[in-house]
C-alpha cells in the first residue's frame, strides 16, 4: 500500500530545500498564506496591525532557522507551525505587559529626556580619551584592536625589544584608557543627576 502523503521529515526536507533554493519566493508564499491568519489571532486578542507583523515575523524567522539547520520537524504544514509559534509568542507577550504597562511620561519627563539625535555621551568620551592618551598608545591600541595586527608586528613596528614587552605596553596603555573613560563617566553621571 502506497500513500501520497509525504512523511513528516520529507515535508520539513522539502520546506528546507524551498529555502534554499528561492528564500525570497518561499517566505514571500509563507507570509501571504499565514500572516492574515496570525493577524487576525493577535487583534482579536488586544494587539495591534504592528504587533501581529512583529510577531509572525520572530515566528517566521524560527521557522526559517530551524529548517536551514536540518533540525526541523513537521507534523502538519508550515503555516500551522508559524501560526502556532505566533500564538506562543503573542500570548508571552502579553503576559509580559499585562506584569510591566508602560506608563504615561509627564511633560516635564518627557522634556528631561535625551535628544535621540544627540550623539552618545559614552562612545564620544572614548573617541576623546582615546586621544588623549598620546600618539604611542592610540597606535598600539588601533593597531591591536582596530585593525588586528598580531602582537609581534606591533612590537617590530614600536621598536621593542621583544612581543613581551610590547603585550605589556598594551595593557598599560588599555588601563590608562580604561581609567580616563571611567572618570569621563563618572564626571558626566555626575552631571546628569543634579
């Protein structure tokens, strides 16, 4: 007796074979079968147009990652299991606002906030520190972080004596930086709570 019934792992091997072949295609015909079906699931439980989208496409995203992985196991079709994952993660996040609501900023809260636009305090007081340290250590530090120059090069470039000596001047150089960010940090932390 023969079935035309494709075994549960010959449907998750050909999920992954579509995949593989035209992503693009196979998430497009994924997303148009299943997404107004979680959409429908999730506004009919409390949530938004934007919160279905961002839910089916963490779902979405599972599925794909499962099934490029080999590690994919299909019982029925792929639009149940992405309409299941959905329902999962919608009603976790539920749960979780349901335990944190978001709460309302007064005027003067939302005025006592950063401008979003403003570069970061933290990444622009490292840039400066880093330029305070002097031209040896900014190289070493560059050189080793920045473009990932084995230790021996660096050392061959600076002149010392052997790779020891030039770890050494690293560190030394990594814990000036490392202590001037930390004051920065503690001089605008300061600032920011008077």
């Amino acid at each position: 007796m023969t079935t035309d019934l494709p075994l549960p792992t010959d449907r998750a091997a050909q999920l992954r074979a579509e995949l593989l072949a035209d992503r693009p295609g196979t998430l497009t015909r994924l997303y148009r079968r299943t997404f107004p079906m979680v959409e429908r699931h999730v506004r009919r439980q409390g949530g938004s147009a934007q919160d279905a989208q961002d839910v089916f496409q963490d779902a979405l995203l599972v599925l794909y990652e499962k099934a490029v992985a080999g590690t994919l196991t299909l019982t029925a079709a792929p639009s149940t299991l992405l309409v299941a994952i959905s329902r999962n993660l919608w009603r976790r996040e539920w749960q979780r606002r349901q335990q944190h609501p978001h709460a309302e900023l007064s005027p003067a809260q939302a005025d006592a906030l950063p401008d979003p636009d403003a570069p970061e305090p933290e990444a622009a007081s490292v840039l400066e520190q880093l330029a305070r340290l002097g031209e040896r250590c900014q190289n070493i530090l560059l050189s080793f972080y920045y473009h990932r120059q084995p230790l021996e090069q660096i050392a061959a470039a600076h002149r010392y004596g052997s790779v020891r000596s030039a770890t050494v001047q690293k560190f030394k150089c990594l814990e000036r930086l490392r202590a001037a960010v930390r004051t920065a940090w503690a001089d605008t932390a300061d600032l920011l709570t008077r």
